[in-house]
C-alpha cells in the first residue's frame, strides 16, 4: 500500500502522508497542509471524517460492532470487572494486580467526603433545578476547593490525587443534587460500601431507616457504568480534550465535557427516551404514527435512542444492556408499560426501510433509561448516570492528551460573511 496520499491542486502534486493505527484504520495527515499549499484547508463539519488526535484508550469499529478498552472487549469487562478496576485500565492503561487495586480503592474510598462549604451551594439552587446543570458546576466548584490543582503541569502524584478525589468524590456530588431536589437530608458517604453501592446508598437511603442495598441493582448499575466509561473521540470527550489543551485544570475541563453531555442527541438521550416513550403512551401507543412522525422531514420528532455517528450496524452496548434490561426487570418484577412500548417500536422501526436503509439502530440509551426507571432512578438523573459512567474514560483522555502535550486544539473556518465595509453613522442607516 502507498505510504502517501497525492493531491493536485492548482496545478501542483502534493504529497500527504498516511497515518495507519495498530487495527489497520488509515488517516491522511494534513497537518501540514495549509503551510505548504498556501492556506488550504479541510472543511469537514461536525467533524464527521476529521481524526483529532492519535488515541491508544478505546477501539471502535462500527461497521463490525467493536467496542474494546485498551484492547479488552466491552463485552468482557461488562461481564466479569468492576467499574472501578475498568476505570483503572482506562487512566493507567493496564488491568490493575490485586495490590493496585486495592491501593486505587482505598484512595477513592478516602476522598468521598466534599467540604462541607459545598453543602451552601447546593441549598442554593432552586428545587427544580436540573441537576447536570448542578452537577457540572459542582464539579467546576472543586476546583476552588483545591487551588493547588488549577496547574496541570505539576507532577504525576499531584494530578493522581486530583483524579482521585474526582471520582471520589462525583458519585456524592451526583447523589446530593438529587437529593437536594426533592429537599431531603443529604446522605453521607459509607466508605465500608462498594463504589456502586454507597452512590445507592447516598441516592435512596433515610437516616432513619436500617437501609440495604439491592445485590441486583449494584450489579446492574455497575454494568451500566462500564459500558459507559468510554468511547473515543465523541462530543463531550473532544470538549474535555479542546478545554484541557488550553491547560485549564482537570476539574474545569470535565465540568465543560458535563455540559456537552448534557444535550439531547448526545448524554441527554436517555431522558429523552423515557420522555418520548411516556409521550406515546400518554398519546395512546399508537407506535406507527410516531415512526412515520420520525420519518417525515418536516416534523422535527426523532425516534431517541435511535441511530449513532459511528455505528453503522449495530452498538455492541445496545446487545448487553438489552440482556440485562430484561434480566433485571425480571429479577426486579418490574412490569412496565413503557417497555412493552419500547419493545413495539424497536420492532415496527428495525423492519422499516427507512431504518434499515441510513442504518439506524437502537443505540445503548434505548434501553439504559428504562434499567435507570426499573431501579428508581429519577428521569431528570439519567444524563447525570451518564456522567458517573463517562467519568474515567475522561479523565483517560485528558492525561493522555496532556501527556502527549498536544497543541491546543484552534480549528480553522472558512468565512462566508461580508467583505470589508465602512461604518455608517447611525442616522444614516
Ligand atoms: N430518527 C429519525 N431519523 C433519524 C434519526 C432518528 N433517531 N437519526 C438519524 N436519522 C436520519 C436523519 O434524518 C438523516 O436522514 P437523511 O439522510 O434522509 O437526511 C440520516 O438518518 C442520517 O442522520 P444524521 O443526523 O446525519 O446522522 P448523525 O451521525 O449526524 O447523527 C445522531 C447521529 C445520534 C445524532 C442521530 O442519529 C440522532 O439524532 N439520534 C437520536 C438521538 C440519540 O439517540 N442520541 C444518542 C446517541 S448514543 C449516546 C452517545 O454516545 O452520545
């Protein structure tokens, strides 16, 4: 195979190099295009065929359905690892010995506690307010707290414990903007629970209350979050790379990746599913009319939980966590109209030609919402739950982009406004 990519233009041959990664896929480097050519550039918005950066985190391949982290297959982990020793491998690269992963738990363990100053903030905010809104200036606030972590350049063990007070200190975070909606007491961290467990713990219990968490649940939202904890170069993971590229600090780079989650056609889908199913069933269940609603160009309806920027077959995520989804409404006893909905529609849609035809499947917010509702999470804490998962994988992308000390990320435009033109006094125009 050729090594170079040529292009002509204007008359003249220049020569691109190919960059090829460790599973075949090929990238034109055109770095050093506008240089030579005298200032072309690429335009490719939304980013859709532009590689932002060399990545050896996650693999994606979604023509095939592949998903591995660091190489390990996303239905292997989600099967057999916990959440925190998956996001071990995601930050340090490797699957953690037993020492090193009890040295990593008993460091989070240790940072689960946030400042009791933050408490003040949460009260602050209004009883309705969304909590990723909350969530992402939590997360921002921390940086205040910390003021020795706003330089990012200052050594390994420094930024560890930074990244460990973080996914720390996330799952209180997480569980106290719920908590403060409803304006319940907030429920503070158990250190002898499980990661998985004592978010429960800190989301459903009563002071009152001798409270036990379900062996079930743990089990399901711990796969829930490894399938979750990452996925290369999307929105809010570019966001948290741009943002970081400027060496602003880690807290504030997750906070902006929090909020680029937020939206309804990235994290913000699985509240969107739930929302939409409840639509239809309010509307009576009529699932073809919303399929063709779907279909029709000049309705803005989308079918949520539908389609994916990458995969173009199927999500491998979807495929497990629509296994769990029934396993756990099963074990649970949960008899829920909205899943016979989701069910419905999953069926009149995969056999629809407009579907099939641009490749839209069920992608893993299809079903995710209906396991958070199944276990009593509130609708408005899905995109937050997305968080929780999304968290290490960030953190990954953010050391690994520091690490290689990438350029701060410019892109270029190309601009399509007014040419130069003289002030006009305002009693002239
Ligand atoms: N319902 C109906 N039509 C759709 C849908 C949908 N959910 N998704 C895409 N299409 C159509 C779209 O109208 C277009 O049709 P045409 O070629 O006739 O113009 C075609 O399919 C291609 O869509 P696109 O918008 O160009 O594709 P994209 O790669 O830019 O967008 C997407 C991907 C996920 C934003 C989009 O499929 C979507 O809006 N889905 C619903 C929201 C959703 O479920 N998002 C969660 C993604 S998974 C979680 C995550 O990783 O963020």
């Amino acid at each position: 195979m050729s090594e170079i990519a040529k292009l002509e233009l204007d008359g003249n041959s220049y020569e691109l190099p190919i960059i090829e990664g460790t599973e075949n896929e090929k990238g034109i480097d055109i770095s050093k295009l506008r240089g030579g050519t005298g200032g072309y550039i690429t335009l490719d918005p939304g980013f859709k065929n532009t590689g932002s950066t060399k990545s050896a985190i996650t693999f994606l391949d979604g023509e095939k359905g592949i998903l591995r982290y660091r190489g390990y297959p996303i239905e292997q982990l989600a099967d057999k690892a916990s959440f925190l020793e998956v996001s071990y491998l995601l930050i340090e690269g490797e699957l953690p010995t037993q020492q090193q992963l009890t040295e990593f738990k008993e460091s989070i363990t240790k940072h689960t506690l946030v400042h009791e100053d933050m408490k003040q903030f949460f009260e602050a905010y209004p009883a309705k307010a969304h909590p990723m809104g909350v969530v992402a200036s939590m997360v921002c606030s921390l940086s205040t707290f910390y003021p020795e972590s706003l330089d990012p350049n200052r050594g390994e063990v420094a930024v560890d414990l930074t990244i460990h007070r973080l996914i720390a200190k996330l799952p209180t975070l997480a569980a106290w903007s719920h908590k403060n909606a409803m304006r319940h007491p907030f429920m503070y961290p158990k250190n002898d629970l499980g990661y998985c467990e004592n978010f429960l713990h800190m989301m459903f219990a009563m002071p009152t209350e001798n409270n036990t968490v379900d062996p079930v649940v743990v089990s399901a939202l711990n796969k829930l979050l490894i399938l979750h904890a990452d996925h290369e170069q999307n929105c809010s993971t570019s966001t948290v790379r741009v943002v970081g590229s400027s060496h602003a600090n880690l807290y504030a780079s997750i906070s902006a990746g929090i909020s680029a989650l937020w939206g309804p056609l990235h994290g913000g889908a699985n509240q969107a599913v739930i929302e939409m199913l409840q639509q239809i069933y309010n509307d009576g269940g009529d699932v073809d009319k919303w399929v063709a609603k779907a279909k029709d160009k000049n309705d803005p309806f989308r079918l949520m939980g539908f389609g994916h920027r990458v995969y173009k077959n199927f999500d491998p995520r979807a495929t497990i966590i629509k296994k769990s989804c029934d396993d756990v409404l099963a074990k649970l006893g949960v008899n829920d109209p909205m899943l016979e909905i989701a069910k419905k529609l999953e069926k009149v849609a995969l056999e629809d030609d407009y579907f099939k035809s641009r490749n839209l499947y069920p992608n893993v917010d299809f079903y995710s919402g209906i396991i958070y509702k199944a276990i009593g999470i509130p609708t408005e804490m899905f995109t937050v739950m997305f968080v929780l998962g999304r968290l290490p994988g960030w953190i990954a992308q953010w050391k690994e982009m520091r690490e290689n000390n990438e350029p701060i990320g410019r892109p270029r435009q190309i601009y399509t406004g007014e040419n130069a033109r003289d002030y006009v006094n305002i009693a002239n125009r």
